[in-house]
C-alpha cells in the first residue's frame, strides 16, 4: 500500500471524527437563539392585626359653681379612635356613685372628703339626655365602623349641679373631683 493513501485515509478519518464530535457539541448544546424557561406560582399570603389608636381629651374644669344656677355643660370633650375594626367608647367614674369629693391636690382628703350631693352628669355631645356617671361602664359609642386612616370622634360633655347641700370647702387649695376613664376598645 502506498504511504500517501494511508496518510490521506488517516486525514479523512481525522477530519470525518473532528466533524462529528463538532456536530455531538452542537446537539448537546441549544442554539445560541433559542432560549430555555421555566415558571411556578407561588401563593404570598398574610393576615392583619386589629389595631386601634385613641386620643383622649384631658383635665376638665367646670369652674365656680353657683348655688341653684341651672348647670352648665362643659366644653366637649373629643375621643379620637383610630380602628381597623369595628369599635365602640364607653366611659365611667372612680366613684361608684358618681359624685365629686374633695380632693386635697394629692389625694381625696381623709378619712372622710367632703362629697358633691348630685352625681357629674354626661352625654354624647350630639346625644339627647345627661345621665349621672357612675363606676360602671356607661356606652358613648357602640358598634362604630372602622375609621380608616382619617379616625373618627365623638365627644362627651358633662355638667355639675350645685345645691345648698354642697358644702364650700374650707381650704382654698382643695377642690371637688372625681376621675373619668374612658374605654376605646374593638368589637367584633
């Protein structure tokens, strides 16, 4: 055999296995246009807590009563609620009766304050009737929307009458007082 047709064979066996191990690369690999995806939907869930924000309004005084004058309300005094939830207002005293008693600057005077004769009065300013306050929780606001963003008030005014039973009292510094909660809470 001649030596150039065995170099020439071992040149076109070379070339032909260069040629299929290129095509071999090319199937395996996509096109350099083509391209590959894949996707999954996946759920993103959460739940919000009820929330609520209230603004209360602060000490109220109602002045130098007078003996027999028809009482007069008090400024309003504003809630403010912020609420995710429905949400309702109520109100009560630290005196179980609802009337003032003498205060000394730093405590109810002891062992026995003097006591207004006639309980404070309230009632939603856009509300029909004053009713004595007491220590037990009375409703200003019941079954309120949520507020959204912007809340929602309701105000309450009070009113003190006085008689010729409520004694003056005899330290200047010293006045009649009771404590007022209020209560914002949610309802659902």
């Amino acid at each position: 055999m001649n030596p150039r047709f065995i170099i020439k064979r071992w040149r076109d066996i070379i070339t032909l296995s260069v040629t299929l191990a290129t095509l071999g690369v090319l199937m395996e690999s996509p096109p350099t246009n083509a391209t590959a995806s894949d996707q999954a939907t996946v759920p993103v869930t959460c739940k919000v807590a009820a929330a609520l924000e209230a603004t209360f309004p602060g000490a109220v005084s109602l002045g130098d009563l007078n003996v027999g004058a028809p009482p007069a309300p008090s400024a309003p005094q504003t809630v403010t609620v912020r609420s995710n939830a429905p949400w309702a207002v109520k109100i009560r005293s630290d005196a179980q009766d609802g009337r003032l008693r003498q205060w000394t600057g730093t405590g109810y005077a002891t062992p026995t304050p003097l006591t207004m004769s006639a309980p404070l009065e309230w009632k939603r300013q856009d509300g029909a009737d004053f009713a004595p306050i007491s220590g037990t929780e009375a409703v200003v606001a019941a079954n309120m929307s949520p507020t959204g963003s912007a809340g929602a008030a309701v105000s309450v005014l009070f009113r003190q009458s006085a008689s010729y039973d409520d004694e003056a009292l005899p330290d200047p510094e010293h006045t009649y007082r009771i404590e007022v909660t209020y209560v914002a809470t949610q309802t659902y």
